[in-house]
C-alpha cells in the first residue's frame, strides 16, 4: 500500500513539475491556415520587394522555407541573381510565400517569422537567416526558440517580434501569397514569374540572367529625345 | 484493491492532462506542446467551452471526484461494493459520453485533433474499463 502512494506521489510531483514548466516558457505559436484574407493582405501587401519600382522586369518568386532547393536556390544563385539583375535595376524582385503544408510542418510558422521581421524592415536578412540555418529547424521541436535566436542576431526588437508572432497578425498575408500563386499554377518551389509568365522549374542564376536580359534586349526601344 | 489503485492512477494522469488543457484555455499557459496546430485550433473553437466555463474544467472536476471516489474505496477496502466503487463507475461512464461528444466534434466539426483531449478520452475509456471490472469483482454491499 505504501508503495502505491509513494507511486501515486511521484506521478502527482512529476506532473505539476512538468506543468509548473510549462507555464514558464514562452509562447510557442501556430499561425492558422483557415484565416480570413483581407484587402490589407491583398492590395496592401504586393509581396516583400528589392529593387527599382522602375526597373524593365519585375521577377515573382514563390517559395517555401523549408524546400531544400529554394534554400539551394538562395544560397548558390541569388548572390549573382542580386548581383546581375536586381543591383543593376534589371529586375524588381519580389519574394511571396508558397507554404507547403502538408510536406513542411514549419514553413508556415518561419514565413510568419520572416514577416514578423519585415514589420522592423528586416525581411530580407531575416529570410537568409532562414534559409542558412534551414537544417537545424526544419526538424524537430523548438522552432520559436531558433528563430528568435536568428531575430537577435539580425538586430531586431525580440519583443515586438515575439508579440507580432503571438498575434499571427500576417497570417492572412501568407494564404493570400499561396492563392495567388495556386491561382497563377505554382505548384513547386521555387517558381518564378518572370514578366508575366510562370516558369515551373528551378533556374541558375545564368538562366536567369539570359532570360532578362532576352526579355529587355526584345522590347521595343523608346526613342530617343529630341 | 488492484482495480481500485489503478482507477486512482488513471484519474490523477486524467487530472493532469485536464489541468494542462485548462491552464492553456485560461491563459496561464501560453502554448500547447501540440506540434501539428490541432490542439490550438480545437482549444479557440466554440465546443471548447460549455455553460460559459472552458470544457477542460468539467474533465479537471470530474477526474478529481473520480480520484476522490478510488481513493476512499482503497480506504475502505474490502470485498463488498462501496458506494464510491458505484460512484467511480457512474462517473467514468459518464466523462466516456462526454468525451465521446468532444472527440466527435473534432472529427466532424472542427475537423482538427488535439492529441492533449484524445488522450484524455483514451484515459477515461481505460478508467471506464478498470471501474466496471472493479465493480464486477466485488460482492453486491450488503
């Protein structure tokens, strides 16, 4: 008998320790898929740009945090990419999310991260963080810990950042990006749009750099003044 | 007795779990150690609160009395029922229906599992089970 309460303590003691923990940490987050797209994510959010809003082409890429070739695609290509097309106002580049839930637990929630970002006007160093570190939180638990690890190092406010997280206030903003992109036929990652038209394939840098430069080099000239 | 001590330890990790669940309804717990979203989306659903009280209270009251009701029947002790050894039974039919209503309604309403409520009616399907061989095995009270 004494034996079954020494028993029955240890699970009680256990189980508020565990409890008592619990109550510590931070808050983890889930940003919702079933949320109600507003104009604000439609019309007021256009994707997270660089580049000259004068630049000849405007490129669209969809991707996914955790798809390994948009991570490839980001840490081989878009130096050059940057390099050739955006730095030289070629292209406008604009970054939309393309969650793909069902293979990627995580992407969602690191898309709202980069978002979260983008509110202190840190998107674009936030998404390489990302990508760069994307095996080590691509699996497992832990993920808002890691990313607010990434936060600070980029330099932003970790407490405004955690409580955008908390609030999912972008969330809206993601689903808009993957029905656009599902609308336009993306169905991978990463997919260009490139002056309108979709390409569905992964691209080197080289491509792209001949492919806008096809596109610029066919237009038509303006002429010159007078 | 076995039955009766097993009863007692399936009500307290059915005490805990609920009292997890209700910290996080009540915001005393910020998030759910879930991983797949389920459980926050059935916890912010409307069936997660009933009469104006989070669900989860209902299965933090009910696993107590359960725990209360196996407790005094390992007191008593004894071949014959106790009147908490029909108590236990009635409520752990009861907690089966109600969370048979809950895990319903993640199925077809919300569309969304918590792994947190299933293995709360998983524990109350086995507290069930225990408490009717428990009762079973004793002699009518006299």
């Amino acid at each position: 008998m004494k034996t079954f309460y020494v028993g029955l303590g240890g699970v009680a003691l256990v189980g508020a320790g565990l409890i008592g923990v619990q109550m510590m940490k931070p808050a983890t987050v889930s940003i919702p898929v079933d949320v109600a797209i507003t104009v604000a994510d439609t019309a007021g959010f256009q994707g997270y740009v660089l580049g000259s809003d004068t630049a000849p082409v405007t490129v669209i890429e969809f991707a996914d945090y955790q798809c390994p070739i948009c991570e490839s695609f980001d840490a081989v290509q878009w130096p050059a990419v940057y390099g050739s097309l955006v730095a030289t106002g070629k292209v406008r580049w604009v970054y939309r999310d393309f969650p793909l839930d069902q293979i990627h637990a995580h992407t969602r929630l690191a898309s709202h991260a980069a978002a979260c970002a983008d509110d202190q006007g840190l998107f674009w160093q936030m998404k390489q963080k990302l990508y760069n570190y994307q095996p080590s939180w691509s699996f497992g638990s832990g993920q808002m810990d890691k990313f607010r690890d990434y936060v600070k190092a980029i330099g932003a406010d970790v407490d405004a950042w955690q409580s955008c997280m908390e609030s999912t206030k972008h969330a809206g903003r993601i689903q808009a990006s993957l029905e656009i992109g599902n609308r336009i036929g993306v169905n991978s990652t990463p997919n260009f749009l490139i002056a309108g038209r979709l390409y569905p394939e992964f691209m080197s840098s080289d491509e792209m750099v001949k492919l806008v430069d096809s596109i610029i080099a066919a237009r038509p000239k303006a002429a010159p003044a007078r | 007795m076995r039955y009766r001590m097993a009863a007692a330890m399936l009500s307290l990790f059915g005490f805990l779990v609920a009292v997890y669940l209700y910290l996080y309804k009540t915001g005393r717990i910020l998030g759910l150690a879930c991983g797949t979203g389920g459980c926050e989306k059935v916890q912010s659903s409307p069936w997660s609160t009933l009469l104006g009280q989070p669900v989860a209270l209902y299965g933090v009251l009910g696993y107590l009395a359960c725990l209360g009701c196996a407790l005094v029947g390992i007191q008593v002790g004894g071949e014959r029922r106790h009147w908490s050894d029909s108590m236990l039974l009635a409520g752990a039919a009861a907690g089966v229906a109600f969370s048979g209503w809950l895990t319903y309604a993640e199925a077809f309403l919300i569309e969304a599992w918590c792994r947190w409520c299933v293995g709360s009616a998983v524990i109350i399907s086995l507290l069930l089970v225990v408490a009717f061989l428990n009762w079973r095995s004793l002699r009518p009270a006299a």
